[in-house]
C-alpha cells in the first residue's frame, strides 16, 4: 500500500507528543487481564512510562478505582468469577468517567466467552482492540457463525474493515483491528465522529510471541488515559498501535527469532526517540 | 553413552517429517497449565508452529473443546477447581478421540497432588511426561513413599527406566521421563507395543529455567497433534524431546546464562532447519 | 553517599559466604505469589541456586510445607482465597519453626489490601520487604492516610528509615526498604538487635522491569533459609539485597533497555563469582 508523505508530516508530531504525554504523566493502568499476558503487559506499561497495577479482587475497587487513569479488560484465561470483576469495574471505571479499554480475546471462541464480551460491550468501552477474527465475531453476533479458530486471527485484518465500522456504529467504541495493516474507526453516532485510519507500522513475528495483542492494547489504554481529553482518545488509540509497531519494527531489525523480538520490541519501546518515530511512521486514510 | 550412527540416520528422517507436519498443519493445543509456565508454555508452542489456547473454563469446553487437536494438561499449580476443569477437559477430549497429555509436576510433593494425578491417570493420556522423581512417584502410588521435593527431580533419569515402564504398563500410556537422558517407553499392552528409546539432546543448564519441563511436555502434545495417525504417537513423543533438546544445544552455544538461554532456545526452535537438526540428534534405543 | 572502604572489606566475605551457603544447600522455597511475578521469581531463585515452589492450595500444605526451607508470601494479586492460603501457610511455617518473608505488595492501595497485610504482620514474618510507600503505609496502618499509588513507590527510600525503624519495633520483623538506596533494620527487642544497614547496589532500571521487587524479596526468602543460624537472617538479608542489586548493575553494564536488563541480570546472578561481588558491593551503616 502506497503511503502519502504528507499524511506522514501529519501524524508525526501528534503520534510524538501523544507518546510525550503517556511518559511525562506515567498514568496508572489498573489491569484485570489473562494470566498468560500479565508479564508482557506489565513489562510493556512500564517500558511505555506507565505505571501498571493488576488488580483484579472487588473488595479493592472501590478504594482503588478512583485512583487509576484507565481500565484495561482482558477476556483471555476467562473465567465466571473474573467476568464479575470485569463488569464491576468496567462499570465503576464508566461511573467515575475514566477511559476503559476492552480486548475481546478470542470471542468466537465459546458462547460463554462470546456472551461476556457483549455484556462487556454494553459497558461501552471507550476502545475495543481485536484481531480480525475477534471483531466480525463481535459484528455477527446474533448470527449463528460457528467457533473461529483459538486466539489467532484465520481472517485478514482488511477483511474486518465492514465488520470492524459496523461495531463501531453498533456499540459506539472506537474500534481498532490489529493485524498485517491495522485499522482504527469510529461512527458518526459518536463524538470522535465517522474516521478510519491504518497503521503499517508492525512485523509478522509479533504473531509469533504470545500476547503481543494484549500488551498493544494495554498501551492503548495508556495512550488513551495520557491523552488531555476524552476527544483525543481516537488519535491516541492510532498512535499506540503506530509506536509498539514502530517498536516491533526497530527490535525486528535486532531480532533472531520471536524470543529475542519480544527482548528488543520492549528495549525499543522505552528508547524510541523523535527521529526514530518520525522515520518509521506509517498512517493512512 | 555412545550412539549409533545408523539410528540417527533412521531418526533424522522421522523427527525431521514430525517437525515439519507440526509447522505445516498448525494444531490448536488447548492448555490447562500452571500459572508459572503459561508464557513459556505458550512461546514455545508458537516457536514451533502451533497454536496455543490457554482455556480453562468449564463453560467452554463445549464449544470449544471439539475444535482442539489435542490437549494439554499440567497440575502445577494445583487447587480442586483446576483440577475440576481438568478432569472434564480429559473426559471430553477422550470422548471426542483426540489425543491429550499430562504433565504431573511435583506428582509426589502432597496426597492432594499425587491422588489428582492418579485420578487423570485413570483418564488414560495419551503421553505422559515427568522428571524421574515424578514418574517414580507415581509408579509406586499406593507404597508410600514420603514426599520428594518440589518440582526439581531428585532422582537421575536413567534410575527411572524401570519405574517408566512399570507405569507405561499399568497406564497404557506412552510415558515420558526427561532428564539428563530422556527415556521414552511404552508397554506391549498397547498398539505402540513395547518400546524403550532414549533421547541424549538437551543440555543441564535447562533446570535452571522454571517451566522448561512444562513446555516440553506442551511440545510433546502438539507433536502428537500433528502426527497423521494415533500409531505415530510414539515417534512424534520422541521427536518433540529431541527437537526441544536440541534447540536448547543450539540456544547454549550462544546463552551465558538461563535468562540468554531461555531466549536463544526459543529463537533456535523458530529457526531450526533440516541440517541444524540433522547435525545435533541423538536418540538411541 | 560516601562509603566506607573497611566496611566493604568486613560486608564482602559475609555477602559471599552467605550467596555460597545458598547454592550448596539448595533451599526449597515455597512461593505464594501474585501471578505477575511467577515467571522472574522462579527464574530468580533458580539461577540463584535455590528450589522454587509455586503451591498455594491449602490441601498441600500439611505433606509439603514441612519439607520447605522458608515460605515467601507476596500479595501482590491478592484475593480472599489466596489471603487465607497465605495465612494457614504462614501459621503452619511458624509452626514448624521455618522461617517466612511477606512482600506487601501495593500495601497501601485498599483497606482490603492493607488489613490483608496487617493480619499478615500478626504471623510474625522473618522478614518484610517492601518499598517506601508500603512501609510507610504499614508503619502509619491505623492513621488515616489516603490510598498510594499503585504497586511503584512515590517515596524515596530514604524518606522511610523512620517508617522502617518504627515498623521494625511495632512488628518485631527484620524490615527491607528497597529504593535508589535500600534500608534493612531490625529493633532492640528483637535477637538481631537495634541495627540499620544500608545496600547502595543496583541500578534505577530495575524499575522499569515488572516483578523485580517481588524477586528480590524471594530472594531474601533463600538466603534466609540458607542461613545456617537464625541469628544470621538479618545478615542474609542485607546480602540478598546487595547480590541482587550487584546482578543489576553487572546486567545494566550489557543492557539496552528494560527486557535485556532483566535477561543479563538474572544471567549475571546465575554467573556472580566472588571477586565480581567484591569489586561491586556497597554497604555502609
């Protein structure tokens, strides 16, 4: 895909200073997130210049919440006691106005699963962040599709663009599609208005490290809480998923195979200087 | 120990082959396992070409389960939920005849945990795979024995050949014993017949890095996912310990520790080719 | 901060003796801790030379936990089931006269969390280890003094001898404050004595790294049990922080940022040799 220099020019400065923000503010990240990813999140938050808290017991929210800068919901190692402090949280993150960022892993993968990440949706996430298969299973719901394969992505993430703008409309977050080319939405309904963007910052390995999606998305939440109002969580959403591409770009350069990629990808993310993301940038639309 | 040329030259062949169906068909391993080993459990599967999904919800199975090709159970950090979940995970995917293994860490550390592993024994895995302390602990169930200590083995393997395959003749099962020589061994009660052959790969400074038994035995289950028939179950057990072994021999020549070795083994398991593998094995038996 | 070229001289061979005491003796450590940290506690302790445990259920306790050599609780993800396994294992260490080290982790975070950790107080731990903010919250426990922010400190390690010291009297534990500058003390009523040591090893990237805290109270777990006397653990202590605080600056001296620090440092900590620890130690008080 041909990339337009000028939108680049465009992007750079407000992808830096959204990036500036998240390290000068180091937001606090409170995580009810999978097993498998807790490390990666974690490492990714703090590399990033947040500052992660995983917190998951109820008997804590209410002391705790009112502290953090945004909720970050993971649906992976699901389970029914963590899907109550998911809703508990998610709703008093909506109560105390603070960003809230759902990652729907899997979601086809069980009704169960599929059912809780509606009931998460009705919660309305200010973003949702799904690989392609996640996304057209949260838009078909209610059409009987069958299970999709595990947590990876069988589907391009360009084929989701239909699905990922109809549950933007649908659930007025704005919703973001990772993959070879990722793509950010939002509807009209909403005040981020009718946008569509792609990043093609990122490399293939990352689907070779587990919870590369759920470490993106996590720094999501603390682009979108760093950001000085609630109208730029759109812009901070794209320039999450452009930094920890870039990242994984520049570890990719150092990297022998995905353990090392994940080395570099964080070493990356916490050295990524202006000229570095001004030469890497890739945005459209 | 010596090794034969001739059996590598019969070997090479059929690890290599195992290998190579696992890259190509990509099976989905369906992991109930300790919370210590998920992120190691799930970059090695990706490394080789697999597709971990750790799902340990009762609620799913259903769903879920039927799309699986094989399952992959782990008790290390045990409690009478987890245990509940994998109990019904192994029903089901013996109900649905796809293969599942077991790896049953610290298997004589508490009554609780031997008396779990005996009763998922019962539920006839396909693979089992322990240190020499666990396949002695639970070949003498029912003799007692005192506790042996933590997950580290404190038996040799070679001291476990006969406990192997006292076990593989009361389980049916193929039954795995890693160590500084991995022995592999089934009983003549089943259709593997009786086999005994043992894999010198791999290298001692792998006990120095938590999980890594646990990922070979979540290596072992994808193996057997890959494999074309329930006949090759056998082969591809002894392939994954060689594989795994010989990518942390490749990892060594380049690690100055665990952490380096961790990352260079992951690394050379994505990487390793026909010759790498070819030039490194060593299976006798 | 100037230090003392004697004191280094008398630190040394103690630092040393009690790192050699660790890898002869091995010691099993049982771990109950937050699932962030497994991953890099387990690592810790065994490239350390020490043999982790990860049981938390409560139906192992009584044929496991007599076997151990000291219990390390850390409430780092806590919840009321594992509160109440971390009590009965604590109960049970102190039954058995082994000694136990508490991380309270966020102490400061909720009321659930905090009383969670005050009745943890009352089980008398060998050791408490944690930073600024959560030794001061648990020094302060009764006055009303607002949540602290997440699971980093936003004091510094110096603000907290006094918080320290009144801790060390009001629990009777030795208590570890780490920071820039780590604060080991212990009161008059108890064996050890009125002492206050400071550790100016290791580097401010630690930080930046998930967990470390968690590993090096595990840490502090190991050499206390190595110990050959109880009288020693305020000196195993001191050690197990200056020797990982070593690891981290020999680690830092190849880092590039945040992911390779940790793989170097846990590397650097399998490899110490002695005349490495006495170029680097630094202990003074």
């Amino acid at each position: 895909m041909e990339t337009n220099k000028e939108e680049q020019l465009e992007w750079g400065p407000t992808v830096w200073s959204h990036l500036t923000a998240l390290r000068d503010r180091s937001p606090l990240i409170q995580c009810i997130t999978n097993f498998v990813s807790m490390d990666l999140v974690a490492n990714t938050l703090l590399s990033a210049g947040a500052s992660p808290a995983m917190i998951h017991s109820l008997q804590e929210f209410s002391d705790f919440t009112p502290h953090i800068h945004a909720l970050y919901v993971n649906v992976g190692t699901l389970s029914p006691d963590w899907l109550s402090s998911m809703k508990a949280a998610a709703l008093l993150a909506n109560e105390l106005r603070k960003p809230w960022v759902l990652d729907p892993v899997a979601a086809g993968s069980s009704q169960f699963r599929l059912n809780a990440c509606l009931e998460l949706l009705l919660l309305k996430p200010t973003v949702i962040r799904g690989n392609a298969s996640e996304i057209i299973a949260l838009s078909q719901a209610g059409i009987d599709m069958g299970p999709t394969k595990g947590v990876d992505s069988s589907h391009e993430s360009m084929d989701a663009v239909e699905a990922a703008k109809f549950l933007a409309e649908k659930s007025g977050s704005i919703v973001a599609v990772s993959g070879a080319v990722d793509i950010i939405c939002s509807s009209k309904s909403i005040i981020h208005g009718d946008r569509l963007v792609f990043v093609h910052n990122g490399v293939p390995m990352l689907q070779k490290i587990t919870a590369t999606g759920c470490a993106v998305t996590a720094l999501i939440a603390a682009f979108v809480a760093a950001a000085a109002d609630p109208l730029h969580a759109f812009d901070a959403t794209v320039s999450a998923l452009s930094v920890f591409g870039i990242a994984g770009e520049m570890g990719m350069e150092l990297a022998k195979g995905p353990a090392s990629l994940r080395m570099h990808l964080i070493d990356s993310l916490y050295g990524l200087d202006q000229p570095a993301l001004l030469s890497h940038i890739n945005i459209t639309g």
